[in-house]
C-alpha cells in the first residue's frame, strides 16, 4: 500500500491517489497512522439497515434527497454518501466501500475533505474552511465559505512565490509550546472556471473538483501553480476576506468575535458538533482565538485587486 504525508500523519492507501500528495516514509518499517482500505462486500450492510442515522444534512439542491447521513457504531463513525460511496472511520483505519454507480474519483474528494477533517478532529485537530500559505512572517490563514474568495486570494502569494500551506481544510493544533501551528495538505487549489482562467494556463483543461460542480482542480507546483510548504508552520493570521468596497480595510476582532466567526468557519459545521459534542469543540475554537489574531479583510472585487491586497495583508504580518 503506497503511503502519503498529509496533515502531519502517515497514511497508507490501498488505492493508489490520483490527487498529488506528498510521500511518505518508503518501505514497510515507516510509522503508518491512519490506513485507508476497502471494506469486505457486505461489511455495513447489517449495521446500516438496523440503525437510525444521528445526523442528515440540508439537500444541495431544494426536492433532492440528503447527499449525506452520518451512523454511530460504538467508537465507530459511518458516513453514507448519496453517491454511492460509505466510509467507517475508527481511530487508526478509514474503510470505504464504493456501490456499483460510485465513481472513485468523487470518493477520493470526499476522502481528502470531509472523511478526512472528521478523522483529523477526533484525533485532536480542528479542521476549518480555509486556505493558508506560509509568508516569510509564518502562515495566515484565509477562511470563507464557497466563492469567499480565500482560494484566488492564495492563489494570488502563490503567483508571487509565496509557497502553498493547505487549500479548503485548514487543520490546526498546538504544539508542545502552545503555539497554533497549521499542519500542510496537499499540493492543489479549487478555483472557480474565472479565477482560474485569469491564474492558470489551459484552464478549460483542468478537472473539476466534482461532476456537478464547476470548481476546478489547480496542481500546485512542479508544472502547476507555485509551490507548495510540506512543513507544518506556525500560524500568524487569519483572515476573514470580503469582497466589498473600494478600499482595503484590516479590522481586528476581539477573541470573543474571533471564536465566533471561528465556529461559523469550521469545515465540519452541524456534523462536527453532532459527532464530536459543542463543548469539545468550542474549547479547540477558543484556544485559538485567543491565541491568532484574526482579521475582517475588505477589499475591492476583482483579481487586479489582489497584487495590492497582498501586499497589505504581508504589512500588517510584519507589524505583528
């Protein structure tokens, strides 16, 4: 089973990536600690029928079915994806099992972001809905939801030579010296057909991220964009960006606004809390923002803007 580094852990997958991912120790003695693997035919077939799921979420689109349900099993999670694809989540093992209408590639999506954050926060990460690149004043981190603009706006220190940390799943924990640092994803960017047309050459030739959404897969060094932080890193900032304006404007927000916006920005939202409990996770939320500053980034639409906005958000870095 080849095995990848991704965020800061060792993990063995059964099925070779298409997503590029850093290496991870060569051969059998290095340390694994999550395998990814199939599950036997039939495995929660028993379990799923006889159990009520603890959480549904909203259908994407209005009359559709759920596109997700979430089980409990003891210590084990299971998530049913309407895809036709399930994942067991235990401490040191995530098992999939793709239906016969599963396309692996979606699988592979839902593995590195969703299956994955879950995994990540049970271990004792909190995972939020963010980009992060590492400036030479360390990492800051810009969080938001769909066409937030968080990825362009990496995109853009990615365009100045400034390396990639993580795209969508920011993963942060504190270390040994109680700093917050940002553990690195994986070498690729999610834009929209626009930005990516403007950032990118070939654009139109770019994967999408899923088949039904028109978000495209940007590769992140080597023949890609930029290049790409393979270490964890300290966090500095973080960033809320919105588009508005003609000016560009950093406000600081106090650690209580901060812990606010923080849970607004967490990647696993009502599933988190379901899976894990509030209190778990507003404690992680907390300690981080009383330890980051975190910033309200306004700035004029439009990606002739970022070059300036960079260099705003690179001044207040340094001044911190």
């Amino acid at each position: 089973m080849p095995t990848y580094r991704l965020y800061g852990r060792n993990v063995s997958v059964e099925t070779p990536l298409v997503t590029p991912v850093p290496a991870g120790p060569a051969g059998p003695a290095g340390p694994v600690d999550l395998r990814v693997e199939s599950l036997p035919e039939g495995e929660l077939r028993h379990f799923l029928k006889a159990s009520e799921p603890f959480f549904r979420s909203e259908p994407l689109v209005s009359g559709e079915e759920i596109w997700l349900a979430a089980y409990r099993d003891g210590e084990r999670l299971v998530l049913r994806f309407s895809d036709a694809v399930d994942f067991l989540i235990e401490p040191g093992r995530i098992g999939f099992s793709l239906g016969r209408e599963g396309n692996p590639r979606v699988a592979e999506t839902y593995l590195l972001g969703i299956v994955l954050a879950l995994w990540l926060e049970r271990s004792g990460s909190l995972c939020l809905h963010a980009s992060a690149v590492n400036t030479p004043s360390q990492a800051v981190g810009f969080l938001g939801f769909n066409r937030a603009g968080k990825s362009s706006l990496a995109a853009s220190f990615l365009a100045a030579g400034i390396p990639l940390l993580t795209d969508d799943v920011l993963a942060l924990e504190l270390d040994e010296r109680g700093r917050v640092v940002a553990q690195p994803g994986f070498p690729q960017l999610r834009l929209w057909p626009a930005s990516a047309e403007e950032l990118v050459e070939k654009a139109h030739q770019l994967e999408p991220v899923h088949p039904d959404f028109d978000k495209r897969r940007v590769p992140v060094g080597g023949a890609g964009l930029g290049s790409f932080h393979e270490a964890a890193a300290e966090v500095r900032a973080l960033m809320l960006p919105d588009r508005k304006g003609t000016e560009i404007v950093l406000t600081r927000l106090t650690p209580r606004e901060a812990a606010i916006e923080l849970v607004r920005h967490s990647f696993l939202g009502a599933l988190g809390e379901a899976a894990l409990g509030v209190d778990r996770r507003f404690e992680r939320l907390v300690a981080v923002a009383e330890r980051v500053p975190v910033f309200r980034l306004t700035y004029p639409n439009g990606l002739e803007h970022l070059p300036a906005v960079r260099g705003a958000i690179l001044e207040r870095l340094s001044a911190l």
